[in-house]
C-alpha cells in the first residue's frame, strides 16, 4: 500500500535540531530509503552504509531493527553517530508531503528529511 513514507529517497535535512549540510569529508549526503520488499531499510550517514528491517504500525508509529553498518573510519563521524542513535530512538513519524520527521514519543524531532526525486 502507499503510504507516502516508502520507496523513496530521503535525504536528512535537520538532525536533533541542527541542519545538515553534506561537509567535504562526507562521501555520500545522509539518507534513509525504506523498501517495500522485504521491509528493507538503507541508509547512509556521510560514510557508511547502514542496512537493516523496519516496521509501520498504526498510528504512524516506526521501528527500526537490526540495523548494521559498514566500518570505515572517517575524518568526521558526528552526523553518522547521531543518525545511528536517531535509527535506535524513533518511534513515530510525522508525514507532511516530501517532509517526513522521526520522532521518540512527544520530544523535539530528532532527525528532519526531505524527498529527493530521482530524475
């Protein structure tokens, strides 16, 4: 079913309250793309993948499972840590058009993203 949050590309905008630009170091902008198939979620946060299982439950509620990421070390890891730790937090969402926020019961957002159409 469409449900607006799924099959495309997200890419993080806003992380604990702080907007997030793609510095030098980073080798990929920080994203998060959750498959239909399979309930796959991959992401990226400037340096390495991360890949994992999500779930969609009423009342936009989500959950993020046994996620893992790729080891390689960066020059500046700090995006990536918060993301990781967001992934491990959230546990709602709110969808407004190609907005989508990840939230943890009713404190500020943690992490902002907005859809990137691919041409």
């Amino acid at each position: 079913e469409l449900n607006g949050v799924t099959e495309k590309y997200w890419k993080l905008t806003e992380l604990m309250g702080k907007a997030v630009t793609q510095s030098g170091t980073m080798q990929k902008e920080a994203h998060l793309i959750l498959h239909n198939e399979g309930n796959r979620v991959n992401a990226h946060g400037g340096c390495n993948s991360m890949m994992g299982t999500y779930e969609l439950l009423p009342g936009n509620r989500i959950k993020f499972n046994k996620m893992a990421s790729t080891m390689m070390a960066c020059p500046d890891m700090s995006i990536e840590d918060q993301l990781k730790k967001v992934l491990e937090m959230a546990d709602n969402y709110n969808l407004d058009g190609d907005k989508l926020v990840l939230n943890r019961a009713r404190m500020a957002p943690l992490a902002r993203f907005e859809a990137v159409y691919l041409r």
